[in-house]
C-alpha cells in the first residue's frame, strides 16, 4: 500500500514559516500569529503569480484559499523546505495534487465546516427563482410595483416538483434534508450511490444516468467537484435534455457550467432561471447575466458566516501544528493520488 503521509522525519526546531495568501477572520489571525512565524496579508489583495513562487521558496507552510492557482510549475519550484500547503476551504482544485504528491509535499483542506452554509445559500435560490424573488425585489428598488394584482410575478410552487441533486456528499444531502421539508421530490445521481437506509432517511431516489436526471429535475442543482470529468458538466446538449422551464443552481464550481450554453438557455426560454453563486472566470461574471431578469447572481458567498470562516481558519491552525509536530495531519488530502 503506498503511503500519502509523507510526515517529518522529526519535529521541526523552532516556528515553521507560514504564509497567509488572503485576509482571514481575526481571531484566526491572531492565533496563527501567536504559534507561528507568520506573515499575513491584512490588506486582502490576492498574491500575484511571482508573489505566490516567492512565498512557496521562503514558507514551511502555505495557506493559500480558492483564489490562488497553485499549478505544477509553481510546485516545482517551491524550495526544498516547503512541506504543507495548508489550503482555506474545502475544495482543493485550485491546487495541482499530483505534483504536490510528486515533491511529497502535504496538502490540506477544512472539509465540513461549510456545508450548512453553502446548503443554505443552495436553498434560498431553490426557493427564490422559482418564485421570482430577484425579479419582484429588483420592481420594488426601481419604484415600479403599483401595488398587489392577481397575475403579477406569477412564480411555481415548489411541492411536488423534482429537484434534482448532482453529487450527493455533505452539501447535496444537506440541500436534500431542507428541500424535503419544502415538499420537493429528491432525485440525485452521484458516483456511488447511498446506502439505502440514508437514501430512506433523506427520502430520496438514486437515478443511475445524469442525462436522465437532468430530463426529470424541474431543478437541477449541482454540488459536485470541478475535475476534467466535470468541466462543462452541463453543455448545450444537456441543456437541451432538461424540461422547458426548468432552472439551474450553482453554488459548487463554475466550470461545472458552459456558461454560453446557459445564456442561451435562458435566453430561450429553456430555462426559466438560475441560481448562480460560482463563475468561470471570477470576479468576472458576464453581462449578459446581470442583464437578464429571470438570473439570481450571488457573489460567492456560500461559505461567507463568522462561524464558517472562524470554523475554517481553526482546522488550519489544526492542520499546520500536526504537520510540525511530525504527525500526520487530519485533513490530510489523499483523493485521487495513486
């Protein structure tokens, strides 16, 4: 059995360097500045790519979050003494695992801690598209609702319709739990499907196909990784298998989504609207978007509580004092290294 652990040969002497890519919650800050050498970045401007290869030639530890693109050539060239990249957040495909396990250099993330937090942004654009929400707030800020009628901003109502869920871990079942309440009917489709007695206690049904599921769903929200596997997960053709009228959310990765695909679903009227909070390209976000009343666009806030992010910066600090300490970290990344 290969062994991913790659721990220190001993205890490091003295305090590791640890460099803090992007401004975190306070207290976090205090404490990583209290057990460490730490040097951070309070003014919250991103690290260039030059300011991310000299800090990965300096560090002990990285802790960099999703903004930093840390590629095989920026592993590469880290010096000899890097030895953990301690990533902010619990989705680790900014970060090239393959080369990281190449130099034997440990990579972390804080998986958990956001799960409520992003199921429920996932859950308020489940409820808000299908009613309308944007639209009716965007009429009353412009000063042009005149007042109630029986006919205007007609949504749909969410029980009985089928919310499809792709990728049934933390976050897809803790959508499932909320939208059961709300009377949706759950169909998912994952890799591996869920014992039965968990799809019985989320009452939801395991579909095999996902262009099957996508066909059924009158909302299809997505909460899988973005991997080459998963890149434009939902394309032109996919977009042409769902119901006329259906909607989309997103609150897991941009490049999940062939973003001109769905402007041109919507655009059409395949779809009604969409739930977005991720994009291909942030913080860009396409006008074409913003121009359209029936899309909801958030700005990457799924994780954004106090206690999600202070939650987060604790299991860092967790993470680093393992490494030091000679042990193996318990957030130790291993998915897809063989």
């Amino acid at each position: 059995m290969t062994d991913h652990s790659f721990p220190p040969t001993r205890r490091l002497e003295g305090k590791p360097r640890v460099v803090v890519t992007r401004h975190l919650m306070p207290s976090v800050e205090a404490r990583l500045a209290e057990l460490f050498d730490t040097s951070l970045n309070t003014d919250d401007v991103p690290f260039s790519r030059e300011q991310l290869a000299d800090a990965m030639q300096s560090a002990h530890v990285l802790v960099p979050t999703v903004t930093d693109r840390i590629d095989a050539a920026l592993i590469q060239g880290a010096g000899p003494q890097l030895g953990l990249i301690a990533s902010f957040g619990a989705g680790t495909d900014h970060i090239d695992l393959a080369a990281a396990h190449a130099r034997k250099i440990i990579v972390t993330n804080t998986p958990g801690v956001f799960t409520d937090d992003t199921a429920d942004i996932a859950m308020e654009m489940i409820i808000g598209i299908p009613r309308r929400v944007r639209e009716g707030v965007a009429m009353v800020r412009r000063g042009e609702w005149t007042g109630w009628t029986p006919t205007a901003l007609l949504g749909r109502k969410l029980a009985g319709k089928v919310l499809g869920i792709v990728g049934m871990g933390r976050i897809g079942q803790a959508v499932a739990h909320r939208a059961r309440a709300f009377g949706l009917e759950i169909a998912y489709h994952n890799r591996k499907r869920l014992p039965e007695a968990l799809e019985r206690m989320l009452g939801a049904r395991y579909v095999e196909s996902l262009d099957l599921l996508v066909a059924e769903a009158d909302i299809l929200s997505l909460h899988c990784p973005a991997t080459p596997g998963t890149q434009h997960l939902m394309d032109a053709r996919r977009f042409g298998l769902m119901k006329p009228g259906a909607c989309l959310i997103n609150t897991a990765r941009g490049d999940l989504v062939d973003q001109q695909a769905m402007i041109a679903a919507l655009a059409s009227g395949q779809l009604s609207g969409a739930g977005l909070d991720v994009y291909p390209d942030e913080p860009n976000v396409d006008p074409r978007l913003l121009d359209l009343p029936n899309v909801m666009t958030l700005p990457h806030i799924g994780s954004a509580t106090r206690e999600g992010r202070e939650a987060s910066g604790e299991k860092v600090i967790a993470n680093i004092r393992f490494w030091a300490d000679g042990h193996r970290p318990p957030d130790q990344v291993l998915e897809g290294l063989v």
